[in-house]
C-alpha cells in the first residue's frame, strides 16, 4: 500500500519518525531511533508497512528494504506482533538474525528481547524454509546442522525432533556424518 515514505524529518520522539511529505506529516513507528537522530530536518527515505486494526492505522518504517522485508516474515509468524517484530530487529542485524532462523539456532535467537525458547522455535519452524530472498551465507557449522536436519526428516523424525537432536549433540569439529550418527543415537534413547 504505501511502500516508502520520501520527506523530511520534522522530529524523532518516543521511537517514532515524524516526517514532512507535501504539508501532511506521516508518524511512523521504528524500533530503533539512533540512526535517525542527526537526520533531523533533512530529506530521508523510510521503507514502509502499513497495518490496519480494527481501530487503528499504524505505520511501520525501516531504514533497508532487507529490514522491512524480514519484519514482514516475523509478523507472519503465529503469535508474533509488530512490536515484537520491531525489537527483534533493533536488537540484532538482518544477517544474524537470518542465519540464527535458518541454522535452527534457537538458542541465538532466544536472547533476543522479547523471544523466549518457544517463540524461537515457532520462528524457526514457520520461517526457516522462506527465507532464501535474504542472501546469507551461513557458518560450516549452520551448514551441516541444516543438512543433518534435513537428513533426519529424511529418515522419517519430524522437524522439530530433528532440531532438537542436531542443537542438543553438534560441536563445531563434527563432520556431517558425525552429526548425523550423534543424533540418531541421541533420538533412538529417547524413544
């Protein structure tokens, strides 16, 4: 609907931008303010989503299209709302929090404010398989424990058992393989 906002900023207050575009002054909401606080009174550009409630019209802005784009796969996860959505990014950079998802990293990404290890591995479950917009790479070691979670599921566990075996056994030196037998030794004394 509106996807960016061109103007300038008149104020940044209480982790909102107000900006000037043609005499109508736009109140968007960002998670994090910083980057904006020597912009003042200058021409910027804020990439946006617009939310509708039954009440309300809020406007939700971000610096990169990358950020805009990632905050519109978090709000997409059940039970997780644009304010939790705008933490997660003020807290962590695109690419950490990306390669945390996609590597089924939850214990990363339950540091982050506002996640605790449930809310993480909802992300991890809902997200990790849409993200390959966002171009990045991941560690050797984020690499193989995506393999080995695949294997798994593969082999007929489904995916959260497979995560949870691969989080609970790998260590950095393991070869795939090593994974891979850990965690099917690790699944077959829990069952």
């Amino acid at each position: 609907m509106i996807h960016a906002i061109k103007g300038r900023l008149e104020k940044v207050e209480n982790g909102k931008l107000y900006v000037e575009v043609n005499g109508l002054i736009f109140e968007i909401i960002v998670g994090e303010t910083s980057e904006y606080e020597e912009k003042t009174q200058k021409e910027i550009k804020v990439f946006t989503k617009l939310i509708a409630s039954e009440d309300d019209l809020r406007l939700y802005g971000f610096s990169t299209i990358e950020k805009l784009k990632l905050f519109e796969k978090l709000i997409s996860v059940n039970k997780l709302g644009p304010k939790s959505a705008l933490k997660i990014l003020a807290s962590s950079s695109v690419e950490e929090i990306v390669s945390s998802i996609v590597g089924g990293d939850v214990n990363r990404l339950s540091r982050l404010p506002g996640v605790g290890n449930k809310t993480a591995e909802r992300i991890i479950m809902e997200l990790k398989d849409s993200l390959k917009e966002f171009d990045v790479s991941l560690s050797e070691k984020d690499k193989k424990a995506v393999e080995a979670i695949e294997a798994l599921v593969t082999l007929g566990f489904s995916k959260s058992q497979a995560m949870k075996a691969v989080k609970k056994v790998a260590n950095d030196n393991d070869s795939l393989d090593d994974i891979i037998k850990k965690a099917l030794k690790f699944l077959s004394n829990r069952t």
